[in-house]
C-alpha cells in the first residue's frame, strides 16, 4: 500500500461515524480510531495494548464482540453497553492468514440517543393507554374520525394506534408495524402516508417474501441497460427510486435477505444508492414504513437479520391489536366488505341475525383478511339474498345457521415450513382466481399490490378464470 492509499484510510476511518478497533488474534488492541474515548471512557493511550479480557472484566465494554469472534472464529454482531453507560451496536469480522487467526476488525455505532427516543415514545404510549382505560375520548379530530370512519375502527385499541400514527406522520421518520398477519397493517400505512407531508407522492409497496431473492437487487435497485442477459433495453428504475418524494412500505421485512439487508440499512444511511451496472449513486429520497408478523428480536438472535438494521428500523414501534382483542371492529368492517361485494357482483345481499352472533364469537386466526374471506364465500355460496353463511363443503348434519371460521390446514407428514407455507399460498391464490376477474380485484382482495399478485400467479402457475 502506498503513501496516497494510507491517507486515503485514514481519512475514511477518522471521518467515519463508527468507532474502529483493530484486535490481534489473542485479544491485544493494536489501533483504535479518534472519537472512541468519550464512548468507552479510557484514553487512547490507555486503550492500545490492553486486552479485550481486561477491558470486559472491568466493565468497560460488556460484552467484548472480540473475545465473541476468538471464540467461534465466525462473524459476530451484539448490543454492548460500555463503562461510560452507553449503548452501542458493534459488529466483528475476523482475519485469517494461513487458516491462522491474525486479526479482528470491528467497528460500534452509538445507538444511546435513539434508544432514549424509543424509551420516551413507549413512556408516551403507556401514558396514553392509561388515557384511554380511563375511558376518555381519543380525540376530537375530525380528520382522524374521518380516516378512521373510512377505516371501519370502532374499537379504542385501534383508535389509539391511529391516533399515534397520525401524531408521527408528519416527522419522517421510521415507523415499524407490528402485529398477525391480516390485522390490516397495510391498510394503516397507507393512511399514515396520506396523513404525512409526502401525501401528494406515491406509495410504494414492496412484499419482501414476494420477490424472489435473486431478483430482489434488481427490483428494489433498478439497473442499467445491458446490466445482465434479459435487462430490459431501456434500463429499469427500482422500487426504491419509484418511491421518491414518497412513501416506501416494505411488508414483511423480516424475510428480506441478508445481503439487501446490508444494502438498505446503507441506503439508509446514506440515502444514495446504484442501480446494477451503474457506477453513479443516485439520491433517494423517500419515508421507510416497514411490517412484519414475526418477531425481528428473535431472527437477530438467530442470525436472519442485522442487529443494526433492526435498531434502524425501530424507531417508531406501532402493533396492531388482533380482531379476537377488538371485536368492536367486526360489525363495521363485515358491512364495508359487504357492500364491496354486493357492489362487485351487482346484487344486494345481507347477513341473517344468526350470523352475527357467530362473526363475533369467532376469534379469527386469520384477523381481518380472514374475515373478509370467510365473507365472500359464504355471499357466493348464498343461492338467495339473505346470507345464513353456511361453508359451500358443509356436511348436511352442519346446523343451518352454524357458520365456521375457516380453519388453516395442518402440515403434511414430514413437509418443511417453506413448503408448507407454499401450499397454502397456492390454495389461497386458486380460490381467487376463482372469484375474481383481474388481477387488481384480486391484489385488492388480498391485501397486496398487483404486482406481487402477478409474481405469485407466475410463480405457481395459475392464471384467472
């Protein structure tokens, strides 16, 4: 390496945001980057030549991400907290020469700050539950009583989240959706984008479980003309650049791949990014809202997704109650699903009393979506106008007026999750081809974007009827 090359180095480790320590293979700190003092709370002088061993047993990082990657020669990620009471994400790689551990490199970002804003939200939202168990109005708003009208919420539970969300739209900043899958976490980030400043730019919806993994770069990134065999001639623009001026929402984000998740959380950071084939980054500009119903602590534990991404993404932590916690909320969205259908197939149906009884007395695993399938069904099974909701595959012993919530079918003898999971997907999609004549009645129907629908349809090889 030459005399420019090093400058160049130094500068990038001295200008970084991150905090650097380079680590000899039995635990020796032989270079650390300025700025390390006021987070570990030692000198630099007294940091080079101490061990990582000494430095954990006195407290001054806890726990020690070298002695981690010592111990299993492996990549390491963790939460440390340092003796000076802070908290920082730190991240290890180690060095091999000759199959021989020579060095670790690793690198902290303090995360404290943020954490104090995460701490102060939920000391916030736990104080406006109390308000709400009191039973005191939510708000008297009439723009969030007309989007929650629109909305069908009836119950407090949903009001308060609405309420919260509208609070944080015009901020910009990250908004995670927690909650079951089907509990209409799309449906609520939508309208936080149209409650935010970015209303007049577009929404942009991406299901991360839809793309497949390699094709998921040239999706979200875009590419240049000639950038592989099969590139359109023209290039292609990303998700991430269409969403410009906007909204990004990326549902289930926790099956994102680990190589985009690195990709993004430096989008993040940087907001730049390149298409494939481009040497030129690219400014974006546009809000994060992303979703899951699965637990992104757990998949940092086992190593699905970056600690730091998740910190990231985790600013604004919203759950969506399930429907079985908020039946209040079941008889306004039955009547809007209902009107939906009667208006797509062009006859005027209704509910019989009994069913009412049974709609809210189920607990649906499935929440809202499967509500609104369980709907449908039954207003096609309905040879008259009254709707009794008996199952069309109903066994003639079933009482008339029994209606079931749809139960999900148990695995097959020895199939593995992703097949399992596949499975159902493929019975979801043949029985909405069934009933739809678009695939944008369909998408709707579902609760996800046209183009997903079509990249499943594709993928199982089904076509609507």
């Amino acid at each position: 390496m030459d005399e420019i090359d090093r400058s160049v180095l130094k500068t990038i480790v001295e200008t970084a945001n991150d905090h650097f320590f380079i680590v000899s293979g039995d635990g020796q700190i032989l270079d650390i980057s300025p700025g390390v003092e006021a987070v570990y709370g030692l000198s630099r002088e007294a940091l080079l030549g101490s061990n990582v061993r000494e430095l954990e047993r006195d407290g001054v990082l806890r726990p020690s991400i070298s002695l981690e990657v010592m111990r299993t020669h492996r990549p390491a990620q963790l939460m440390q907290v340092t003796g000076t009471g802070r908290r920082v994400i730190a991240e290890a790689h180690p060095v091999f020469v000759n199959g021989r551990l020579e060095r670790i490199v690793s690198r902290s970002r303090d995360m404290t700050d943020l954490q104090l804003l995460q701490d102060e939200y939920a000391l916030l939202q736990k104080r406006f539950n109390e308000h709400v168990k009191r039973g005191q109005s939510v708000t008297d708003d009439p723009a969030l009583d007309s989007a929650l009208e629109e909305l069908q919420v009836r119950s407090h539970a949903m009001r308060e989240v609405a309420s919260l969300l509208k609070r944080v739209a015009p901020s910009g900043a990250s908004v995670l959706m927690l909650g079951e899958s089907g509990v209409g976490k799309t449906a609520f980030a939508r309208q936080l984008h149209r409650w935010s400043e970015r209303a007049a730019g577009p929404f942009v919806e991406v299901n991360c479980g839809a793309i497949p993994e390699n094709l998921f770069e040239s999706e979200m990134f875009g590419y240049q003309p000639g950038a592989f065999s099969g590139a359109a001639r023209q290039g292609k623009a990303g998700l991430l650049e269409q969403a410009e001026g906007g909204t990004l929402f990326l549902d289930e984000i926790g099956e994102l791949p680990l190589l985009m998740q690195t990709k993004l959380l430096k989008v993040i950071q940087d907001g730049k990014m390149t298409r494939l084939g481009d040497t030129r980054p690219r400014r974006v500009d546009f809000r994060l809202v992303v979703a899951t119903n699965q637990d992104l602590a757990a998949r940092v534990q086992e190593g699905l997704f970056r600690l730091d991404l998740y910190y990231r993404l985790n600013v604004i932590p919203v759950t969506l109650p399930a429907l079985r916690d908020r039946r209040e909320d079941i008889p306004g969205l039955a009547e809007a699903c209902l009107a939906r259908l009667n208006a797509h197939y062009g006859r005027q149906k209704f509910l019989d009393n009994h069913v009412w009884s049974t709609l809210m007395g189920s607990d649906w695993p499935g929440n809202v979506r499967e509500l609104e399938n369980w709907l449908e069904r039954a207003w096609l099974s309905s040879a008259l106008d009254r709707i009794e909701g008996v199952e069309p595959s109903s066994s003639p012993a079933a009482a008339p007026h029994t209606p079931k919530a749809p139960s999900t079918p148990p695995p097959l003898e020895g199939e593995s999750l992703p097949a399992y999971l596949a499975r159902l997907e493929r019975e979801l999609l043949e029985r909405g081809c069934r009933t739809h004549a678009s695939t944008y009645a369909l998408a709707e129907h579902l609760g996800i974007s046209q183009s997903s629908v079509v990249r499943k349809l594709k993928r199982h090889g089904l076509k609507l009827r």
